[in-house]
C-alpha cells in the first residue's frame, strides 16, 4: 500500500525564474538541484519539509517528445494544466507578504466553507491556491 505522495511535477519554462518565484518569493526550500547531463533535476518544498516536494520541470526530453513539450508548453501559458493547493495558517498574512513582495493574485482571500483561501498564478501560468483550512471541532 502506498504511504504518501513524495514528488509532484509543476512544469515551468525556466528553472532559474522559477527558483526566484518558488523560493525568493514563495519561500520554499531547493532540495535537489543536479545537472543530470540529459536535464536538470530541481526540487523545492515547504521549509522543513524535504519529504515532500514538487519538481520544476522543464517540458522536453527525456520524458516528452519536442512535438509534445510544444503543446505542454501552450497549455501551460493558458493556465491548462491544473493546480497546485498550498495550505498556510494566515492565508490574509500570506497574502499580504506576497503581494508585498510583487506576487500578482488572480483572487484576494475569501471566506469558503473549507477556510479561507486565495489564488495567483505562477510566472508561467500555474495556478496556486493558497488556503487556511478550517480547524477542525
């Protein structure tokens, strides 16, 4: 049986401006960055949380033919290829340190039945949500 998700792939267009994104902005951590030869293998987390990473991948070999990276990457331009949800314990603080620091958000923070939460986009087209959750009774 499975324990948990470790890795999780977000496609990006530069790994460097995602590294100023993710981490200058978001605050996430770098936990592998490797030159593979064939790619570069870069991972970030939460502070504190290696055990759980996304993956900034750059669409293109090996793991996409040119034909498909071209499509990966219209998709993702377009804001097409899901979302990612990040869970915080102040989403108005959050918010407001991010907007601070230049981050465009596509929903202010509201009050939903889960929390409060909020939304923006990444340099790419990514959507990130980020909610505080309801505490539970």
């Amino acid at each position: 049986m499975f324990t948990g998700i470790s890795i999780h792939t977000v496609f990006v267009l530069d790994q460097e401006e995602a590294i100023d994104f993710y981490v200058g902005k978001l605050g996430f951590e770098i936990v592998e960055d490797a030159d593979l030869g064939f790619m570069r293998w870069l991972t970030v987390s939460t502070p504190g949380h290696p055990e759980r990473r996304i993956h900034l991948e750059v669409p293109g070999p090996p793991s996409q033919s040119d034909e498909t990276a071209a499509a990966v990457r219209d998709l993702l331009t377009k804001g097409a290829l899901g979302a990612t949800i990040l869970t915080t314990d102040d989403c108005r603080g959050t918010y407001k340190r991010l907007k601070d620091l230049g981050v465009e958000f596509t929903e202010e923070p509201v009050e939903q039945p889960y929390g409060i939460d909020c939304a923006l986009r990444d340099p790419f087209g990514n959507h990130i949500r980020i909610t505080q959750p309801v505490e539970a009774a």
